[in-house]
C-alpha cells in the first residue's frame, strides 16, 4: 500500500466524518467545500470547483502526456438512516446509504499518494462529481465549459457491491448497467360532487387501465438487448375527500432497459399508450420526465487496464457473473461518450445490507483495495 497505517487511519475517519453530514443530489456544497480544503493538504497542481454543480476536480501532474480521470460521487440519499454506529448521520431523513462517502476517501487516498509521488508524464485528475442518484450530475460535469480543460484519455470509476465477497472485484466489457428514467403522467380532467360524477370528467378509469398497461409494456425476462421493465412507482387520484369526483391524476413509473435504443422504443410505446387513453376519456395529459441515465458500458480498453491492474494487486475478479449487468442504473456511462471508460465492482459482503437500505455502511477495508488498484491503473499509464 501506498499510503502509511497512518495515513489510512486518518482516511478512514474523514470518511465517516463525510458519513455524518449527507447531502442530497445538488446540494453538496458543504461537502465540496470540505473535500477542497482536504484537498489542499495534498498540494495538487490545480483544483476546479464548481463543475457542474458543486463537483470539483483535483489534477495531478502538467508533464505532456495523456490524462487519466478517476471518479467518484458527492451525494447521499433522502432516507433515513438506522445503524447504530457511532458515525452515523446526523442530519434527519439524510444519509450516506449508497457508499458515496467511501468512493469520495478512496479518491481522497489516491490525492495523498499522487500528492506525494505526480506522475512522470500527464495528468491524473480525481473528478468528485455531484447528483450522480438523479442522473443529472455526469451530464452536468461533461456539459459545464470548465470541462474542456479536463477532458480525458479515458476515465474510471468503481462501486462498492453487497452481495459479493468482501474486496472480490466483478468486471466485464460491455453493459454494466441499464439505462433507466422516471415517468410523470399527470391527467386532467374535471371535478364534479361525488353524487353526481357525470357531470365532471373524472380520470379515475384511466388510471385503473393504465396502471395495468403501463406495467405491461415490460418484459422483465434476461438482461439482453431486448430486456424492458415498467415499475409504477407512486399514483394519486384526486384528494382525499367523499364528496369530490376527482379530476386530476398522476402516475409516476420507472422505464428500464439494458440499452438506450431499447429505452426509445419502450419510451414511444409508454407515450403513445397514454396518449390515447387520454384521448379516449377526454382528459388532457402532461408527461414529463426526471432522473434520466443513458446505459453504462466499459469499453475493452478501459477494462484491460484495470484487470492489468487488478493481477499486478493480487485482488481477486471475475467476469461472469449473474449480478452482471446490473438492473439498476449509474450515470458515469455518459464518461463514455467523451473517451474510453469503465467502472468496477468491488465486493462490499455476501451479507453485507443492501445499497440504499436503511442500514446500510460503506466497509471501510475497501478504501485500501480500491486506492491501490486505481494508483497501480494510474502508475501503469503515467508512470
């Protein structure tokens, strides 16, 4: 290991220091600001702040050469955390739930071991991106013109993974998540007394239909191209009164596919669908939609790199897996588009809790096996 017992020790209690004050998706300004300030002790060669939100980016070494970017996320979740620990969040009804604040110490790890030791040539640049859980937060960072500086030869990422041994790495090529997004229906129609419903226009038999058609459109069988999924996920019909025949309605439903040209098709069959159901009841209709991922795919070149990485660390990987890909979506695909990318899975417990369970903690033994193998990817390509 790169880094002194020490240094770790110190590591690992500024994570649990992050793990106590949470913030959500768009509102990690305290975070970013006390990453910065950590940041600073390592005497990297720039820092950007304000990328995309509140994301910042420490760079590493201005020799000519090729840039390598290591991401890792800002935000916690809006849940309400129930562990027992003694660093447990602070802050009511927030939560570092998904292991976001043990992504941000790995990277912090990488900072104390390049701050000490830059590359011989290039750039390493530790990306802290914000509101990766909505999906807004890579598109954020690639879309904001500080990025242009930044651009990388390729880009890494990793999460931790319940489920799978404890430091046991999964990696593939190819799909790696799905690409997913949030659907709003709102339906409008017209209120009447509840005595007499004919009189107004009620969305009520939409709603009923809907919600078995919606869910329908999905085939939720294996995890090929063709793979589809629709959760309802929330519906409200009128208010909660006796007397009013409602007329107003919404339903929010998660689409799920493994590719974003299967998300197209699934999204203009969930369109049309509503559309004329709505046109049939003669109710208006709105549909919007909110935490957008596109699918998440590690490209060979990428992938290469890091099992190079992981044999020269002695970490343990595989490739096939039942648990890959993964049902549930991640954001750092968008890295893609820009250069070759890949994240890795690094095993968090075969009974560890589950990501985005209340009780859920990021295992601190993981920092150590994450911070080497993304340094030795980094000394490989940089020297």
């Amino acid at each position: 290991m790169f880094l002194t017992d020490e240094e770790l020790r110190k590591i690992t209690a500024f994570r649990r220091e992050l793990h106590q004050k949470p913030e959500v998706s768009g509102d990690e300004a305290q975070t970013a600001l006390r990453l910065k300030e950590e940041l600073s002790l390592t005497g990297p060669d720039s820092v950007v702040t304000g990328i995309g939100g509140h994301g910042l980016a420490a760079v590493y070494g201005a020799e000519p050469g090729p840039t390598v970017l290591i991401r890792a996320e800002l935000d916690g979740l809006p849940i309400q955390e129930i562990s027992d620990v003694a660093y447990r969040s602070t802050v009511p009804g927030r939560g570092h739930l998904c292991g976001h604040d043990g992504h941000m110490a790995i990277l912090m790890a990488l900072a104390k071991g390049l701050g000490r030791d830059r590359p011989t040539r290039g750039r390493a640049i530790l990306m802290f991106q914000p509101a990766e859980e909505n999906g807004a937060g890579a598109a954020a960072v690639l879309a904001d013109p500080k990025f242009a500086a930044l651009v990388p030869d390729m880009s890494l990422s990793l999460h931790n993974f319940p489920g799978v041994r404890l430091g046991h790495v999964l990696l593939r090529e190819g799909p790696v998540n799905c690409a997913s997004r949030g659907m709003r229906i709102v339906l409008r129609g017209k209120t009447s007394h509840a005595s007499n419903p004919e009189q107004g226009i009620a969305p009520t038999f939409a709603v009923a239909r809907l919600l078995d058609s919606l869910t329908g459109l999905g085939n939720n069988g294996p995890l090929g191209p063709d793979y589809s999924l629709v959760t309802v996920t929330h519906a409200r019909l009128g208010e909660p009164a006796f007397g009013i025949s409602p007329g107003e309605a919404q339903i929010w439903a998660t689409l799920r596919t493994l590719t974003d040209e299967a998300m197209a098709t699934l999204v203009s069959r969930a369109e049309e669908l509503v559309e004329s159901e709505a046109r049939a009841r003669q109710l208006q209709v709105d549909i919007s939609y909110e935490d957008v991922f596109g699918q998440c795919c590690n490209s060979p070149e990428a992938v290469a790199q890091l099992r190079r990485a992981l044999d020269e660390e002695g970490v343990s990987h595989d490739a096939v897996n039942s648990l890959l890909p993964m049902k549930a979506s991640e954001d750092f695909g968008l890295f893609l588009t820009v250069a070759p990318a890949a994240m890795f899975f690094l095993g968090a417990g075969e009974d560890h809790p589950r990501l985005h369970n209340p009780d859920y903690d990021f295992p601190d033994a993981l920092i150590a096996i994450g911070a080497r193998v993304f340094m030795r990817v980094i000394r490989n390509i940089l020297g």
